[in-house]
C-alpha cells in the first residue's frame, strides 16, 4: 500500500473484480474503489441518480482529493455524463464496458463486422444465469428468445482472465441462446489506462472530464 | 366441460363461453395481464360469434387490456419479460381480427412508418408501439431494424405515412435519428411528416436536439402522442380548408 487512499473510483459492479485486480497489480494503495449493483445495468434510466448520490456522499466525507467513475455511459443517453459534468466527476471513455475492454477501434470493427454481436464479460459469463436468462425471464418464458435475440447472430467472449472454465461458460451460453461463438481476450488494459491516467489527466484536464481512453 | 369440471378449489378454470360479454371482456383483459394467448383467441372468437363489431373487440377486450398492462409497466408493477407475454397474447387476438377489420372499414387514425435506426437490431420496444399503434387503428407500415436515411427516405415516399417513427436501444446508434431528420430537411419534407422518437436510452431534452416532434416513453404513451398531433394536424388541415373557402 502507498499509503490512505486519496482517490475514490466509483465503479459498476460488474468491474469491481477487475478494477480490484488491477489496483493490486500495480500497487495503487491511493485508490479506494466503491460499486454500484451491477443489475442496473437492465434498468440504466436509475444509474444517474444513483451516481450522484455515491458521490455526493463521498464528498461529505471529505476523505479524497479526487474522485473518478469507471462506468460506461451504459444505455443512459447522454444522463450520465450530464450528472458527471454537474459533480465535477470524470469517467473512462466509451459507451460501455465492452468499449473500454476492448478499446474503441477495436470495438467498432467487430460491431461492423457483425451488427448482431452479444457481448459478454468475465462478469457476464459468472452470472449469466441470473442477469441473462433470469434477468430477461428467459427462465420462465424460453420462447421469449426470439423477441429478445432473434436477430443476434453470435455470442462475442471479451475475457479479462484467461480462465477455462469460464471459456466453457461462455459457450454453453452461446449454445443456450442458439447463437454462434467468438473469443476475444481482452485483459483489463483499458481500465489500467484509465487509471494509470489520473495524477497526469486530472491536474490537466480541468473541466474537460470525460476521459477518451479507450 | 361438465359443470364444475376443472373447478375443484373453486378458482382458475374459468369457462370463457359461459361468461357473460361484461364478464368476459374483464376475464380478457386478465387474460392480457397474465399473457394467455390461447385464452385470448378463445375470447376473441366468442365475442366475434356473439355478433360483436371486430373494431369493439379490438378496442373493449385488446386494447384496453394492453392499457393496463401499460400502465403497470410504467409504475414498475410489470416488467419487460411479462409485457412482452401480453403483448404476444394480444398478437393472438389481432390475428384473426386483422382480416375482419380491413373488411368491416374500421376507423383509421392515421399511417406510421416505423423502424429501427441505423447499426440497431433491437427492436422490442419498436413491436410494442407497431402493435399498439395498429390496435389504436393507425395503418403501420414496420420497416424492420438497422435502418439508414435511404430506407427511411424509401418507405416515406412509398407509404406516404402521416407519421414517422424511429426507434434505438443504444446510445451509439441514437445520435442517427438527428441524421435522419437532417435530411428531411435538406429534401424539404420535414414538416410533411410528424416525426416521434422513442427507445430506453431517449429522453425528451435528446427529441428536441433531434428535430423530433415528440420523444415517446412507452407504447402507451406513444398511442397518446400520436393520437394527439393527428387530431393537431387534422385540426389544422380543416382550418386552412375553411380559410380556402
């Protein structure tokens, strides 16, 4: 450690293993990390608020010199930044997880190169079950796959670890939505980037917050 | 089915032919909420055999079934999963009520072209308003997903629709619908058409900023909308008809 933690990184749940991994990795005991539940993920209209909020209370506590958000606009139209903005927050660049896992580039020629690409990470994979077939109510309803994936063609594994039980994860889920698979090791070098970013980007940037790493 | 076949605690084996018409179009809209489409063509029919007009069946029974089930969605009672069971249950009734009602010259509201945009293939929230648009009476003309200017400028010229719909679940493929209205206005033909928007990530700040008409919430209120601008706009047609006179 290097000392109390001075910089707040308020993350989606989703990340919060990864954005864990790679503060140890690189020995960033400055940073202290704190989660909104992943599941807002299917109701993204509630991230906004919900953001504010965690930094609002972080403020009070006037325990860190900064504060950062590691999330993805995440389906809130342009809301998120805007609460951002307002907090004097900046974030990773990208439109969600999948972008700043595998960098914009990157991104936008798989979604070229096949417009009906599902995207999962790590995290996806481990909790398939409940946020994909229960989330959806595919376990209730399974004929309400075709409304939900009717015109995905595939399944696109980001993995930050390579691990092969979650390779096996990922695949059956492909088989279970009937689409087919594709595996892209990521890592998490988008995340590291962004906050590998910070005593330079912060002092710098000034009002312009939003951080294009990806 | 003998009497009190099936009815053993009393509960859930309702007889739909034995209902009377109030007590079976409430059975119908029950039927909706719980996503019963075998129920609903059952109730379709037996309303249709009893000489009911099929616009009143789609209207009383369908309809105002789907208005609940709206509106519970919107108060966060029903989720995605249990509208989209509704929704297929109401396709069901509309099935064998399309035929009839282009015979019987139902009321038409008005015409929709509606599509996903460009680089989008979701189109959940998209059938939903098509479906409710259709039993309000408007004429939709669904032109599918992942749709550029050129389709849409197509399917405008084509249809000649009174109202344009345009629908995105991401906040990557949002921004095209600006795109879109933009070259309406290069063609001149913005103001031929009442342009609504709708999709999860929208709001109704991002309609504005389009040149939208109207940002469209749900499929409920989409309905109202464009019920709405149509009476605006019919009003407006017969004001400068009465001016020409």
């Amino acid at each position: 450690m290097n000392g109390p933690a001075s910089i707040l990184l308020i993350g989606c749940g989703a990340l919060a293993r990864e954005i864990i991994w790679a503060i140890e990795k690189n020995n960033w005991g400055h940073m202290e990390l704190t989660c909104l539940p992943a599941d807002l993920h299917n109701r993204p209209q509630h991230i906004p608020d919900a953001i504010r909020a965690k930094i609002r209370a972080a403020k009070a506590t006037g325990k860190y010199s900064d504060i950062f958000a590691v999330y993805g606009d995440c389906g809130t139209g342009g809301l998120l930044d805007k609460v951002l903005e307002e907090e004097g927050v900046a974030r990773i660049g990208g439109a969600h997880c999948y972008e700043f896992y595998a960098g914009s580039t990157v991104f936008e020629a798989m979604a070229e190169e096949e417009l009906g690409s599902l995207y999962l990470t790590d995290y996806l994979v481990r909790f398939f079950d409940r946020l994909i077939i229960k989330g959806l109510g595919l376990d209730r309803f399974p004929h309400l796959r075709v409304d939900y994936f009717g015109h995905y063609k595939r399944v696109v594994y980001l993995s930050q670890k390579a691990d092969n039980g979650l390779l096996e994860q990922a695949k059956a889920a492909a088989r279970r939505l009937d689409l087919e698979f594709v595996h892209r090791p990521t890592g998490i070098g988008g995340i590291e980037m962004f906050l590998k970013s910070f005593p330079v980007r912060a002092s710098e940037e000034g009002s312009e917050r939003v951080l294009q790493e990806a | 089915m003998a009497e009190n076949d099936g009815q053993v605690d009393g509960e859930d084996d309702v007889v739909l032919a034995e209902l009377n018409d109030a007590d079976l179009v409430a059975q119908m809209h029950d039927d909706l909420y719980d996503g019963l489409a075998d129920e609903i063509a059952e109730g379709t029919n037996i309303l249709l055999q009893r000489d009911w007009e099929p616009y009143k069946v789609l209207t009383e029974a369908l309809v105002e079934g789907m208005r609940i089930v709206g509106i519970d969605f919107r108060d966060g009672i029903l989720f995605v999963p249990e509208v989209l069971q509704s929704a297929n249950a109401m396709k069901a009734g509309m099935a064998i009520l399309r035929p009839l009602l282009a015979e019987s010259g139902a009321p038409r509201m008005g015409k929709i072209v509606i599509g996903t945009v460009k680089g989008d293939i979701h189109d959940i929230g998209k059938n939903l308003v098509g479906m409710m648009m259709e039993g309000a009476g408007f004429e939709v003309i669904d032109i599918g997903i992942n749709n550029d200017v050129d389709a849409y400028l197509t399917a405008l010229d084509e249809h000649q629709p009174d109202i344009l719909g345009m629908s995105a679940l991401l906040t990557t493929t949002m921004p095209y619908m600006k795109v879109v209205v933009e070259a309406l206005k290069e063609k001149g033909i913005r103001n031929d058409y009442i342009v609504l928007v709708g999709g999860a990530p929208l709001n109704e700040e991002f309609a504005d900023n389009v040149g939208a008409d109207a940002y469209c919430r749900d499929a409920a209120i989409s309905v109202e909308i464009a019920k709405e601008f149509m009476s605006k706009r019919q009003g407006s047609a017969a004001a400068v008809g009465m001016a020409a006179q």
